[in-house]
C-alpha cells in the first residue's frame, strides 16, 4: 500500500467513527484509540467528579453496548450480580454509551453513568475483545485488571490497536480468567508467556428456569452461528421427519421465551461454532432435551452419551443419521429414563449457581489480595505506569 493510500485509508476510518458517533450517539470500541467515557479519578480529588478518591473495593465489567442475545454479555452480567451478592459492590460499565445496560433478559444490575476509576480501590475486567484497552488505558494508570476470556478463539483481538498491544494486555494482566480447558489451551497457544498464577478457571452456572416440562415431537435450533449449515441440515431432514415430528428456530427470543421452547422441544439441534464452552446445547439438554450436532470444541467438556450425539462440522450424512437415531430413541420413551435423569442432574450439579459462587468467591479472594498488596505499596501504580510500553 502507498503513502498515500494509507493516507486515505486512514481518512475514510476516521470518518467512518465520525459518523457512526454522530448518527449513534456512541463512542465506539475497536478502532485504535481508547473511549472518551473511561478516565482516571486522581489520588486526592477527582477532578471530574470533584470527590474524594475512593479507597474502598469495586469490580467493574467493562462490556459492549450491543442490547442483543449475546450469551458472554448474560454470563458478566450473571458474574456480577453473583459478587454483589458476595458483598463485594460490582457493576458494569458501557463504555460506547454509559448507563446502558441489557433489556433482553432479567436483571438486577447496576450499570455506571460515568467511568471514572480509581487506582486504589477499582479493580477492571475486560472481555477478551476489549483486552488491548487494558494496555492503553489501564497500565499506564496503575489501575488492576483481569481478562475475562469466554471464547479463546476471540483472544487475538485487537480492538484495533494491534497485536503487540493486545499482547501486552495479557502479559499485563493480574488475572485471566477462563471458562472451559479449550479456552485456556487456546489462550495459551497464543500467549505462551501467561503465567500459571495469572490464571483462574471458572464454570459457568445455568438459571434453573431450563428445566424440562411434557414434551411435544419438537426439534429446536439457533441458526445465528451457521445459518447456512441450519439450513441445509433443513432441506436433508424435511423429506424424512416421521408424522407429527416439527422443525423450530430460536432466534430473537428473550432467555425465559428460549427456555419455555426448550422446555417443549424433545431434541436440540447444535449449531455450534468455535465456542469457549457453548451454552445453547447445555441449556437445552438441562431442558430435557437430547442433542444432536456441534460440540464447537469447548463443549466437548460436556457432550457426553446418552444426552449428547456429536457430530463433526459439515459432516451432514452422519448428521442425518444422528437425528434418526435421536427421533427413534425419543419414541422409544429414552426421555424418562433414569439414565438421562442422572447424567441431567449431574450437569445441573456442576452447573449449579453454588458452585458458581464457590469459584466467583475464589476470585474476590485474589482481587482482595492484590489489591491489598497494591495498597501496601509493593504493586503500587507507579512501578506499573512507569514500565508501560504503551503510555496513554
């Protein structure tokens, strides 16, 4: 590319953010440069606010504005109501649009109008698609982080700061927390430097409403990851469902809308695709669901016989013939069996609100210790700031 067409390439992508503000109203994430909403109360008196810093302890998620069905903004969501619940004052944070929040599922979440943070008492998680905001914004600062990774497969993002940046986060970062062994390997493959004490495992919890009731000769499936995959396994199957045997999209519904169709649906459909651990094909077999498809590699922790049959990605033949079993075992009467009643209650049991709490009180934990050792001076903001490669 030329001087001068990356000149112009430049340009157009600043107009492009121009616009998008302007006709938006938002301060976008993810074109090189950090949100306009994120500033750094000082050690005394916040300029901004005009108050005193705070001491005290606060988690914040940093999340995308986006109000639509997007299971990892549900699970922050989820995590921060947990660590409220802990004692621990948590909420979120809209960077491109303070004081939004999600309207697609209930909530009882706090989500900040002004993004002002305090070395000494604010402690940031970042998805991994914002990670590269943590080296911009937060190590300069002094301000301490972690790395909420729900789909490693999304873990090179850059947020169009770039690579280095993006690596830097995570060398950077007090903690990278992770939801499935496929997650963490992937993570790591990219950033073989983490370090074993930077990182923290956590199980995702399912709401109990995904519970099943009397079921009709109903498969469901979401076709937002592979539209196209849903629709051809569609055209195979039309021509060979026995009487009475329906085909339903989930798609555009709100979670307790999802987990009454689950309820209803005798086989799920799993589309699934470079998942960090896959909710849908969980949900729906703790709906009393069999399912058929995708694992997306971070459910292969949880596809296990006789809920789950997996198939390979395009494998479309041995798809076909997957459903048939599953539709021949559901007429069979395998719903009601004791071995499909176990194996539910043993994914409930992991997938428990409990133990979710259990490991979201692990880290609290580790977010206290650090940021008591910060408070004692020996990770104090000034030895982070001065290091930074990436100065604000």
């Amino acid at each position: 590319m030329t001087s001068v067409a990356r000149r112009g390439f430049r340009l157009t992508r600043r107009l492009l953010v121009r616009t998008h503000e302007r006709l938006a109203g938002l301060d976008p994430v993810g074109y090189g440069r950090v949100p306009r909403a994120l500033q750094v109360c000082t050690p005394a008196v916040c300029a901004a606010c005009g108050k005193p810093g705070r001491a005290p302890l606060r988690i914040v998620y940093l999340l995308p504005t986006i109000d639509s069905p997007i299971g990892g903004n549900k699970v922050s969501y989820r995590h921060i109501e947990t660590i409220g619940r802990l004692g621990v004052p948590c909420c979120a944070f809209h960077a491109e649009k303070p004081g939004s929040s999600y309207s697609w599922f209930p909530h009882g979440v706090r989500s900040l109008k002004s993004g002002h943070f305090d070395p000494r008492g604010d402690f940031l998680v970042f998805s991994e698609v914002w990670a590269a905001l943590a080296a911009k914004f937060c190590v300069p600062a002094g301000l301490h982080y972690a790395i909420f990774v729900q789909n490693g497969y999304l873990a090179h993002f850059s947020a169009g700061f770039g690579r280095d940046v993006a690596s830097e986060a995570y060398r950077r970062a007090d903690l990278v927390l992770s939801i499935s062994e496929d997650t963490s390997a992937v993570t790591r493959l990219l950033y073989p430097f983490l370090e074993e004490r930077q990182l923290l495992r956590l199980t995702l919890s399912v709401p109990e409403i995904f519970a099943p009731a009397p079921k009709e000769r109903l498969m469901t499936y979401m076709p937002r990851k592979l539209p196209e995959h849903a629709q051809r396994l569609q055209l195979y199957l039309q021509q060979r469902l026995p009487d009475g045997w329906r085909l339903q999209a989930i798609d555009r519904m709100g979670e307790a809308e999802v987990a009454a169709t689950l309820a209803r649906s005798a086989i799920f459909l799993s589309f699934s695709e470079l998942e960090g651990y896959g909710l849908p094909p969980l949900e729906a077999a703790l709906a009393g669901n069999l399912v058929v498809g995708y694992t997306g590699q971070g459910g292969r922790e949880f596809f296990a016989a006789p809920i789950f049959r997996s198939v390979e990605n395009g494998d479309f033949l041995n798809y076909v013939a997957q459903v048939e079993r599953a539709i021949a075992d559901v007429d069979a009467g395998l719903l009601g069996s004791l071995a499909l009643a176990e194996q539910r209650r043993h994914l409930a049991t992991r997938h428990s609100l409990a133990r979710e709490e259990h490991e979201l009180s692990r880290f609290v934990a580790r977010v206290r210790s650090l940021m008591g050792a910060a408070a004692a001076g020996s990770l104090g903001q000034a030895s982070r700031g001065a290091n930074s490669t990436f100065p604000a």
